[in-house]
C-alpha cells in the first residue's frame, strides 16, 4: 500500500493544493478539497487491498492515522498564514485523533458474516467518510477555541445535495447556535464545512479595542444559505435524522441503508456526478422497492433524462417498455440505469441494475435485496 507522501506527489490536484498553501493563497475550502481527494484515493487503495492484507485492522488504522496528520498538518499551515496576514497570534489546535471510531471501523472489515463485496464497499466508504471527519473535527475545535477567545466565529455548511438532510442543514451559523449535527457527515457525502469570523475591525465583545479577524472567504454569489435558531435546528435534527443510519460518531461505515423512495428522487434530481447518483441508489437499494418500473420510468422522463428500450445483446432490444420490453437511460458521463423485466432475464427474473465506472455493475431485485449472480 502506497505512502501518504507517495500519493501527494503523485496527485497533481493535491500537489496543486500545496503549491497555493506554499504561496499562502490557500483557505479552508482549499484544505476541505485536499481532504476530499485524499479520502477517494486512500479509499481505492484499502478497497483493492483489503483481502489481501495480513493485518487488515493494522494496516487500516496506520493508514487512517497517517491521514489524519496529513489534514491536520495542511489546516494548521492554512491556518498559520491567514493568522499572520492579520495579526492574529493564536496556535492552531490540533483536533483529538477519533481511536475508538478508527478501532470499531477497522475491526468491521473482518467481519466473516458478511461477503467480500460487502467489506470492499465498506472499506471504501467508511475510509472515505472518516478521512473526510477529520478536516470536520479540525474546523470544529478550532472554531470552538478562537469562539472561547473571544473572536465571533461562523460556521457554513455548504450542501452537496446528496441527500434532504444535508441540505436541510445547511446554512451559516453563529459558533454556538449551530445545529448538533452539523460536523456530522454520511458516506458519499461531501458538504463543505469550513468556519471564518466577521467581527467588526477595531471592536471587541467588551467594547474595547483590538485588531479584528476579518472574514477570510466570500461564497458563492448565488448561495443563500438558511440561519436556523438553535429551536429550529433541533426540529430539523429530530424529523430528518431518524431516515438516516451513519450520522454518529460510532465507528461504523455509516452506510445508509434506509430513507425511502425521496433519497433515490434526490439523487437522480440532484446529484451532480455519476458517483453521487450510483452510490446513494448503491447504499439505499432497499428503497428501490417503493418503485414499480412503470413509476421509475416515469420519475425519469419527469426529471428529463432521455429513457430508451434496451440495447446491446438483449433479445428484448428496441421493445419500448410499454409493449413488454425493459428501459435503460444514460447520465452525467458513466452513469447507467436499467429496468429488465422477467422475460428472457438472464439473471432470474426481473430486476434494476445500476453502474459507473467507479462502482461497476450492480443488479437488484425488485424488493430491493441484492440479486446474486
């Protein structure tokens, strides 16, 4: 398995990240996307390697602890040149290393009573999920320590529209009325959550005078994000977190496995890459079962994606669904979705299949459960 400097120099978008920390141009969402990349591509290595590893437990917790300096490293520089252009002499803290999460994840990943498919999937997404907290337990700390300083810091999340809950929380908040969940982050989710402070120059909480932290980052234009009260947080908290598995801080994967039929909606209406689209539909496959093929279909055709009659080697190719045959359409570059019914299924009846190049070939039954092959 390839070493954290190893896979730096190697990646020219993380080599490109270091280049604007170097010249002192980089912010927080420059060290939140250094994370994100490096959490796919630790991801792909434990994945493709996991089966084969002596120590599976070791070998992970060593990559995820490597991990977790890198990040903290990267932060803490970012941090250190925003604080000298302004003056600021504050140490940047380093966020406490999550042992416990990191131990029950590793230990997962020899699980006998689950298939290899299942273990590749879990150390996929759960490597990706925790390497992507541990930019999140930086913001937090530091936002929580520079907030007790005396500075008025902000938190924004800015949401990926993966699923109704992320963007539900959403939003930029006063350090302290902040949702409880809102560092909190399910597997193929990647919400931006970064911190900044926007106290007036020249004036303190007390009324005195220093020199002021200005806010270090300007959004998007077009964002808008939604300020909560901590009462309406909370009401947020508890309608939407009961859909979801995987927002604690447990260790486990947190694959979410359950939601119903709106996170598939989401997905196709929302996702912005095939990754997106396939691994939510891949993780919430039991939802799949609240759609009849005709009502898929017409969720496609609704949401604009152009369905067509099967193709390929199919004996059912060019019969439009409607007089017996299935329906399959193409999106966002490498995404594939396909109805097949009963008739001449090679896979013993019908079923939905789901693929890319990331998550390749995915079959299920029309109850949701995996097909096996």
């Amino acid at each position: 398995m390839i070493s954290i400097p190893e896979i730096v120099l190697s990646d020219t978008e993380l080599r490109y990240i270091l280049s604007r920390i170097d010249k002192k141009k980089a912010d927080f969402n420059d060290t939140f996307q250094y994370a994100k990349v490096l959490s796919h591509i630790l991801s792909k290595e434990l994945s493709a390697e996991i089966l084969m590893l002596d120590e599976p437990e070791v070998t992970t917790a060593e990559l995820l602890r490597n991990g977790y300096d890198d990040i903290n490293t990267v932060c803490a520089a970012v941090q250190k040149s925003l604080d000298e252009r302004l003056s600021i002499n504050l140490n940047p803290r380093k966020a406490a290393y999550p042992a416990e999460r990191v131990r029950q994840f590793a230990h997962s990943l020899i699980d006998p009573t689950v298939s290899e498919s299942v273990i590749k999937r879990r150390a996929r997404a759960g490597t990706e999920t925790i390497t992507k907290s541990f930019h999140d337990d930086y913001i937090a700390e530091n936002a929580k320590f520079r907030s007790k300083a005396g500075l008025d810091c902000y938190i924004t999340r800015i949401g990926s529209h993966c699923c109704e809950w992320c963007t539900a929380v959403s939003g930029k908040y006063a350090f302290g009325e902040q949702p409880a969940d809102i560092f909190r982050r399910h597997d193929n989710c990647d919400c931006v959550i970064v911190y900044d402070t926007e106290v007036l120059r020249g004036k303190q909480r007390d009324g005195g005078t220093t020199r002021a932290w200005e806010e270090t980052k300007e959004y998007p234009k077009d964002f808008k994000p939604l300020v909560l009260s901590q009462e309406q947080a909370k009401t947020l908290e508890n309608r939407n977190l009961r859909q979801f598995r995987g927002l604690t801080d447990s260790g486990e994967s947190g694959i979410i496995e359950t939601g119903g039929k709106d996170v598939i909606i989401n997905a196709f209406k929302n996702g912005k890459t095939s990754d997106e689209v396939v691994g939510t539909i891949i993780e919430n496959h039991k939802s799949l079962s609240e759609f009849t093929p005709k009502s898929m279909k017409e969720l496609l055709e609704d949401l604009g994606y152009e369905v067509k009659p099967l193709g390929g080697k199919s004996t059912l190719k060019g019969i439009p669904f409607e007089k017996g045959g299935g329906y399959r359409t193409a999106f966002l570059k490498d995404g594939y979705f396909q109805y097949h019914p009963a008739k001449n299924s090679h896979h013993d009846g019908e079923y939905w299949r789901v693929s890319n190049g990331k998550y390749g070939d995915n079959r299920y039954n029309m109850d949701g459960s995996v097909k096996e092959l």
